[in-house]
C-alpha cells in the first residue's frame, strides 16, 4: 500500500484557483478510476474531477466553500492491494464538512439563456421550462452533515431549507428527476403535505454570522425578507468575479453607444408558429431568438465590420469572417455567455438545433470554457423578464451586443391605419472606436427588415 496526492489540475486556460462546490467522496470511500470526487467552480465554469486513481480516500484538503490553488493537493489517496478501506481513517484526516456555499444546481432558479423564451398563444414573451429529454441536471452530494440518517437526493439550498424549518427530509417524497427533492416538495411538506417535522437539533457552539447561503443576489434566491439578517455579504469569486471584473474592464476601457428600434415581428411570430406544426420538425425548439440569431448572422455577411474588435495592443481592429455568436444565459451563479462557434453557417433548423444544445448544457451547469471563450458578437434576450428594451454592456473581446425586448402586442400604423401588431424593440450596443452611428444604424435596420418578413429573407439568403 502507498499514498498518492492528487494535486489540484489546472481546469483550463491557465486559471490559478478554483472553488470546491461539493464533494462526491468521503474520508474512508473506496473509489476506482474515472470515478466522480468532486465539483469545482473556476471564474468561468462548473467542472466536474473524475478519479486519477483507484483506492481509498485518506484525506480531503477542503472544504466546499473553500478557493484552493492549482497544482496544490486535493485528495490524497491509499492505493494498492485489494483497495479495501482502512480499520479506521485518521481523526486529522477528515475535513469539517459544512453545507456548500454554492449549489452546481440549477434547480432552485431555472437557468435561461437571457432569455430563451418562448412566444404563448397570443405572441407574448414567456419563460417556460425547456427541458429536453437528454437534459439532466447535475445534484450535488457533499456529505454535509445530514439532518437525518437515511440517504437524502437534493440541493444544498433545498437542504438548508428543511433544516431552517426543522423538516426532515427522510419523509419528503422527491418529484424531481431521478427522485430529486425539489424546493417545490419542501414548501409543500411545509405546509402540511402528510411529512413529519422535527425539531432542530441546537448547537451549542455560538450561531455563525453571515449569510445564508445565498445562490444569487437577486430576487427570491435570498434568505426569505422577514426572516433573513439585516445584511448579507456574498463574497466575489467564482463566476460573479469573473462577471464583476469584465463588466468593470469593458465599460471603462470601451467608448460605448447604442441605437434603438422598434419592429413589426408579427410575420416572425406567424413563421414560429406554422413551423411548430410542421411533423418534420417536431422535437426541435423554435423560437424568436432563433429567427433573431439568424437575422444577427445575415447582418454580418452584409456589413462584416459589426463582426469586429479593438485590439488594444497592436492598436488595429480585428475583423473576423466567422461569427461565434454569444448568447447571455443568466445562472443561479451568475451571467456567463456561451457561444455557437461559426454560427453563420446555419440554416433555421442547425441555428434551432445549436441553441437547444446551448441552453440544454446551460440548465445542467456543464458548459465547458471553450464554449465560452472566443465570442465575436453577443445576444442578450431580457424579453422573457418582462422588459421592452435595454442597452447591454458590450463583452470584452467583442465590438457590439444585441439587447432584445419582449415582443408584445402594440398599436402599429399600417397603411395609415392603426391595427395591433407583435413588436419588439431592439437596441445594439457598440464599440464606437471601430464600429461609427452609420455602420450600427445599418445593420439594426438589416436585423430589422429580416424579423419584419423572415421568410423572404431566408429566402433570398
């Protein structure tokens, strides 16, 4: 028998740290190659450790919550003979394991492509869930310390939740995938589903100060208003100090302006309407960000100087004759922006394909760096959150981003008579040391003229 260290390797593109979401092994586990161990969370992306090795677990050297350095020691490891576990681990060599800081999950907040939303009956921008059938989402299984002794499937968030409330899990009935407990059979429990509650157990150490464990820094993702402290601090790292740091470093490094419009996209709405009935494409996602994407494209093909960037060392723009379109997907951990590389390649039905494997490998955390790395152009959609228009902060690396408003019902003069129409408004952001108001008005209006009458369009691309 020998002991191995596993160090912790570097996940990509030369990042110094990452954070231990949650552990998949315990001090004394039996693991064999490939094997999951853990979660970690670099300033872009979730990823999940397979086992180097086959052995026994002698010692984790963290805690989830914890930043560790690349190249330091992770997991050390007993390897050799039957690979059996020892009589009794050493007591330093288990970690005190408390509840994750972030959950890898996106079950307590759906995440959407900002926003992969979807048209109801009457055209109106919704958010639906979008699940697709080879869609899972990823459930983290820290050996936090459990409220009961049996095995409990759910998010440490949802965990929280229960032992704030003295809910014990063992008796909540998972309708989540797999069996997952959702926050769904929580509250449902809470309210007096048929599940016993127990107390509490009381610690007798003094309570912890700070927050409790926030996922996010918005809406209902915090501690409930009533009952939460009077402040929360949730440190920057991970993929909030990732997005923090570039928005910092494009607004005050890129001259920013915009140009706004207002579209008919009644005949887009009428197009992703009559395609949804065609029996060719069932199963495949449509919706009015994928005719925008594809009007983004047609654009670049016409004015490529939009498919552009500043390169501040050689002071030379940089244009670039295929388009890795980007598309702002808002997580429970934050923005991060995927992309489809050389999206202007795809017809309809590739361009509805691409966006379903995006969003899909959005929703179950495992969007890889290369998948966000090298955007040229970037789509953020605040349409399905209710809201007419924006003006979005370019990425850095990009010349120009796309902001897309709800499309709703609205007076419009047609003929010179005032009819109820479907419109959107849009407005694009843009680099103004490359890309002038000429330019920028010229492809809005390109995008415009495509989503007024798509078919054509296509067509006569």
């Amino acid at each position: 028998m020998s002991q191995e260290i596993f160090l912790l390797p570097d996940v990509g593109e030369g990042l110094i740290e990452a954070e231990i979401v949650s552990w998949k092994v315990a001090v004394g586990d039996t693991v064999v190659l490939n094997q999951p161990l853990c979660d970690v969370e670099t300033a872009k992306a979730t990823v999940e450790l397979p086992s180097p090795y086959a052995g026994v677990v002698v010692t984790l050297h963290g805690n989830p919550g914890d930043m560790m350095e690349v190249h330091k020691p992770l997991i050390t490891f007993e390897v050799g003979g039957d690979g059996s576990a020892p009589a009794a681990a050493p007591a330093a060599a288990a970690p005190v394991v408390e509840e994750p800081k972030v959950s890898n999950s996106t079950e307590g907040r759906e995440a959407v492509l900002v926003g992969y939303g979807v048209a109801n009956e009457d055209g109106l921008a919704t958010r639906k869930n979008r699940r697709s059938s080879s869609a899972t989402a990823p459930v983290s299984t820290a050996p936090a310390a459990p409220i009961t002794s049996g095995p409990v499937r759910t998010t440490p968030p949802v965990r929280l939740l229960a032992k704030q409330n003295g809910l014990d899990l063992a008796t909540v009935p998972g309708t989540g995938r797999d069996g997952i407990i959702t926050r769904a059979d929580v509250e449902r429990a809470l309210q007096g589903g048929g599940t016993s509650v127990v107390a509490a157990p009381r610690k007798a150490s003094t309570p912890k100060t700070g927050p409790l464990q926030p996922t996010r820094f918005v809406g209902n993702d915090l501690a409930p208003w009533a009952t939460g402290p009077k402040e929360e601090r949730i440190p920057a790292k991970g993929v909030l100090k990732a997005m923090a740091e570039a928005m910092v470093l494009s607004k005050t490094t890129i001259p920013h302006a915009g140009v706004w419009l207002k579209v008919d996209a009644t005949k887009t709405m009428e197009l992703i309407a009559g395609l949804k009935q065609q029996p060719s494409l069932e199963g495949i996602r449509l919706s009015p960000l994928t005719v925008i994407a594809l009007a983004v494209t047609d654009a670049a093909r016409h004015f490529p100087g939009i498919n552009s960037h500043w390169d501040d060392g050689t002071k030379e723009v940089v244009i670039k004759r295929s388009m890795n379109l980007g598309i702002a997907a808002d997580t429970n951990k934050g923005l991060i922006v995927p992309n489809i590389k050389e999206a202007d390649k795809l017809d309809l039905v590739g361009m509805a394909q691409e966006l379903n494997v995006l969003v899909d490998k959005v929703r179950a955390g495992t969007t890889s760096l290369a998948e966000m790395s090298g955007t040229s152009f970037t789509i953020t959609n605040v349409g399905p959150m209710g809201v007419d228009a924006a003006m979005a902060i370019i990425p850095p690396g990009s010349g120009a981003i796309l902001a897309v408003g709800q499309v709703a019902k609205a007076p419009w003069v047609v003929n010179d008579e005032i009819v109820v129409r479907q419109v959107v408004e849009l407005c694009l952001s843009f680099d103004h040391r490359m890309i002038d108001g000429a330019l920028a008005s010229k492809v809005l209006a390109h995008i415009g003229n495509f989503l007024n009458d798509p078919a054509a369009a296509i067509i006569a691309g």
